[in-house]
C-alpha cells in the first residue's frame, strides 16, 4: 500500500431542511442539488459516508480523475449518490445493485438526472460474483473507473465482492474505492486487495474513519 493520503473531513454537502419528509436527504455537488430518496427497509437505501467522501472527492480532484466521457461502473451502487455526482461530472454511468435495491436506485437516478444535457445513465443489476460473463461479458464491456463505497462491512460476500472487482479491472482500469474501516475484517479484505492490485490511499477522513483507496491492475 503506497502513497502519502491527504487528510480530509467530509463537509456538510447536504442542505439542511425543515420538512415533513423524513426520508429526502438534500445535496449539493458540482453546482447541483441532488435530492436522495432513502429508504429504511434496506442496507443500500442509505447514503453511507463513503459515498459522501468519493463524491466529495472526485468534486475537489476533476483534473487528476476527469471522468468526462469516461465510462464508468458502480458496485453498491445503493441511493444513487455517487453514480448521480459521476454523471453531473460527464460520465456515462452504469450504476448496479442487487434487485431489491433497483428500484428506489433507479427513481434517485432518473429524478436527478432527467433535466441535465448528459450522458443518461444506466441502471442494472449485478449480484457480486454472479452471472458476470454472461451480463456483462469482457468483449463488450470496459470500464475506466470502478467505484465502490463502503461495500466492506460484516456481510458474507466478500469473497464474490473480490472476485466482482477483479474481473472489472482490466489493464487501464482505475477502482475507486472509499470505505469506513471498523473491523479487523474490514482491514483482512484491503490486505487481499493490496496483494491483487496496485493500491494506493489517496485521502482519509479521520473522523468518519473513512479511506479512499486507489487500486489498478498490476503489470506483470
């Protein structure tokens, strides 16, 4: 693991509102506010502070990763956020989540995205390690960026979430992946990741426990 991570705090982005719906929270990011339905039947239908640390991060660093025309896929996508931030950013973005996360995804996406003159953005299911060849076969599809955010925490695919970001990363791939390290299994998964691919950390957010990480495939 190389490099030397900025120190970072993940601002207050959101827009604070007196309202009477629990469940909208309010962004603002790259000039746009971004309105984010969550939902509480579902680990991914709420926004986690990975999401905000990336988003906040690609905002602050355009030159270094331009995504402009670039294609992009999130995994875990979960609200949406981060796939939105990516699209305002230029990107043609695919955004992907288990089946029962699609729904309240889709509807984030489509309402934050419908009115802006950019690539529209895609949104597909994807089961970690499942049916990879056959919905998304290596011919047709190649990603620049792999984004991720805090899809490490006690769950039991890690190893299908490892091999998923394995078969993404092809030679000029770039993954960025923000997570909230807690637990000692948190730390087992990014030694595994160190071990496959070149990773560097790029930021960390002390006080959410956040780190960004950088990874691309090593050359042999």
């Amino acid at each position: 693991l190389t490099g030397s991570p900025v120190t970072l705090k993940i601002l207050q982005n959101w827009v604070p509102r007196v309202s009477h719906y629990f469940d909208k929270e309010h962004y603002t990011y790259v000039g746009h506010q971004i309105v984010i339905q969550e939902s509480i039947e579902h680990f991914g239908a709420v926004v986690w502070p990975g999401a905000l640390a990336l988003s906040q991060y690609l905002e602050s660093n355009q030159e270094q990763f331009n995504l402009k025309d670039k294609k992009v896929l999130e995994i875990g996508a979960g609200t949406g956020l981060l796939s939105i931030v990516a699209c305002i950013l230029g990107a043609h973005v695919t955004a992907t989540d288990l089946p029962e996360v699609l729904d309240n995804l889709s509807y984030n996406i489509s309402r934050n995205t419908q009115n802006l003159n950019m690539h529209k953005p895609e949104v597909r299911k994807l089961v970690w390690g499942e049916g990879l060849n056959e919905d998304f076969p290596v011919s047709t599809y190649h990603y620049d960026f792999i984004l991720a955010t805090d899809v490490v925490y006690h769950h039991g695919a890690l190893e299908p979430l490892l091999a998923t970001m394995v078969y993404f990363c092809k030679p000029g791939t770039v993954l960025l992946w923000a997570n909230k390290f807690r637990f000692s299994t948190d730390y087992e998964f990014l030694e595994k990741v160190c071990n496959i691919f070149n990773t560097t950390i790029l930021a960390e957010f002390p006080e959410s426990n956040v780190k960004l990480l950088k990874a691309t495939v090593r050359k042999n």
